[in-house]
C-alpha cells in the first residue's frame, strides 16, 4: 500500500470554525477534505506501539462519525496502513489529488502516522468558544467551557515546536470571517493549490451561510460582566499570547469555593441538557448502560444514540 507522504490536517478546539473551513476545502476542485478524524487516533495510548486491532474494529463498530464516514476495513492491513486507507479511500471517493481531515483532540499523534503531514491550525476567541460549547451540552457554564479551548492550545503549542515552518500554519477564525478571500488564498499556497472561488459553493449544498463579519465577537453582547470576568481570570494570559485583546474587567480571585461551585454547575447543567434533549427512554438506557457490565446493550444502547445523534447534527 502506498503510503501517503503529507496529507493536511485541519487541527483546534471544537466550536472554532473547523466545520465551515472544512467545507470551504471540500469544496476546492482538487482537495478532498474529511470531517472529524478523532477516531483514527482516540484509541493511540501507547507511545511506542499501535492500538489491538480486533479492539479497534470493534470500537470503529459503534463509532458514529466512522459509520457515518462509509469507509471499508481492510483486516490485512496493519494499523497506519489502516489509517492510510481511510484517507486514500477519501481520495477515491472524491477524484481529486489531495486529502486532509479534521481532528480536534490528540493531534500530535497523527506526526507518528505521517511525519511530514501538514497541519492548519485554526484559533477563535477563547470566550466566543466557551459560550458555544454551552449551547452545545460540552460544558455548563462559561468557566468550564474554556477547558477544552485550553487544552487544544496546550496541544497546538507543543506539536507546533515539532514541525518545520512549512508544516503548519496558524490562521485565526476572525480573520477567515472578515478576510475570506485573502486567508484562503493563504491556505490553498500553504498546501500547494490555487484559490479557486468554488470554495464558496459549500453554501448552496449545506446548512452553513456564507462568513457574516457582525457574528464574531459574539461574547461581547451575549456574555455578561461576570461570565466575562471568569473566562478571562482563566484564559487571559493565553488570549494575550494569540492577539485578542481582553475586556479591561477585573479579574476574579479563583478561589477553592469558588472552583468547587463551577464544576457542580457544570455537572448538573450537562446532565439536565442530556435530560431535556434525549427521549426519556434512551435517556435512561445510555445512563444505566454506562453503569453496568453488559457490553451488548452498551454497544445497542450507543447505537441507538449515535442514530439520535445524526438527526440532530448541522
């Protein structure tokens, strides 16, 4: 098999334009872009080996962006070229010359697969993030929700120092929104391909509008003073070190009580959405599953909610 030299891949938090820039490149004539990769190297715990591969089919049995991916197992291969083939699979399916996907969480592990892949790296205000992963479910209020938005820089921050200057590339979600021409055209140098405006196409076909400019910087009108201040006692140093400038409130002692109250919230905000959101039934089936030993109903019950799921994605 034929392993692929440098495929691009679309890296940061969720909630930071991953989807709309994947889109964008999807619909360039010669790119081929996949959408969220996680699986690919969720199961990769071992630095100096590969995952079992019977405990991987069987985990990509009941992954729903796989199932939803179509892509076909070969069990001969091993487990990169299994990898491999997803994306030459992708290749295949699309008719065009080069491939990349998305991977919001364990990135850096993608560089043992293929050292010389190319990453963009895409970054949006921590607190517009923190807000959006609320509405999502992620997180139950603000002072949680910019956790996975520090953990993904954190990422970014030690995998950058590993690559060469012509392997990554950082663009701001702002800038995409404001500056949509002159970023993609930065994009499609960095991999190698001329800007075409068929990236724009992705409006006519899918539930995203065009960049509406008035939409960043949602924080401002939709965050209060407070909500505000514990973003920003949190995230302020690492907001300054990426170019956003900070509101001027002071900030917030982050005291033990004061801690201890935010992950409580967080706790019972999460599961009073997963309440309202699901059916009553499967509600209570995927919490008892999650408790109890018997791996065939967990693998239906997850089933039945990645089904759930898929009806209510963008």
């Amino acid at each position: 098999m034929t392993m692929l030299k440098n495929p691009i891949f679309l890296v940061g938090a969720e909630r930071s334009g991953t989807t709309l820039l994947r889109l964008m490149l999807d619909y360039h004539p010669q790119i081929a872009f996949q959408q969220e990769f996680e699986f690919t190297v969720s199961q990769i715990t071992d630095p100096t080996d590969w995952p079992n591969l019977p405990g991987y089919y069987e985990y990509l049995s009941y992954n729903r962006i796989f199932l939803h991916s179509h892509f076909s197992i070969d069990k001969h291969l091993s487990y990169p070229e299994l990898i491999n083939s997803f994306l030459l699979q992708k290749i295949e399916r699309d008719k065009k010359q080069v491939v990349g996907a998305t991977v919001h969480h364990h990135f850096d592990r993608l560089l043992r697969i293929w050292p010389q892949a190319k990453f963009i790296h895409i970054i949006r205000d921590g607190r517009d993030v923190a807000r959006s992963n609320i509405t999502m479910g992620w997180a139950g209020n603000i002072f949680i929700g910019v956790d996975l938005w520090i953990k993904a820089e954190q990422l970014w921050q030690k995998l950058s120092i590993q690559l060469a200057s012509e392997q990554k590339l950082t663009i701001h979600y702002e800038a995409l929104i404001q500056n949509t021409d002159e970023v993609l055209s930065q994009i499609c140098a960095f991999i190698g391909v001329p800007f075409d405006r068929a990236m724009y196409d992705y409006a006519q076909h899918s539930t995203y509008d065009l960049p509406i400019p008035h939409l960043i910087e949602q924080w401002r009108k939709k965050l209060s003073d407070y909500e505000i201040q514990l973003a920003e006692s949190k995230i302020s140093t690492l907001l300054k070190e990426r170019g956003y400038q900070l509101s001027g409130l002071p900030f917030l002692k982050m005291t033990p009580w004061l801690r201890w109250r935010m992950r409580l919230s967080d706790r019972w905000t999460k599961r009073w959405f997963r309440f309202r959101r699901y059916p009553f039934r499967l509600y209570l089936e995927d919490a008892l599953s999650r408790r109890l030993p018997f791996k065939s109903w967990q693998k239906s019950v997850k089933l039945k909610m990645n089904a759930y799921n898929q009806k209510l994605c963008k």
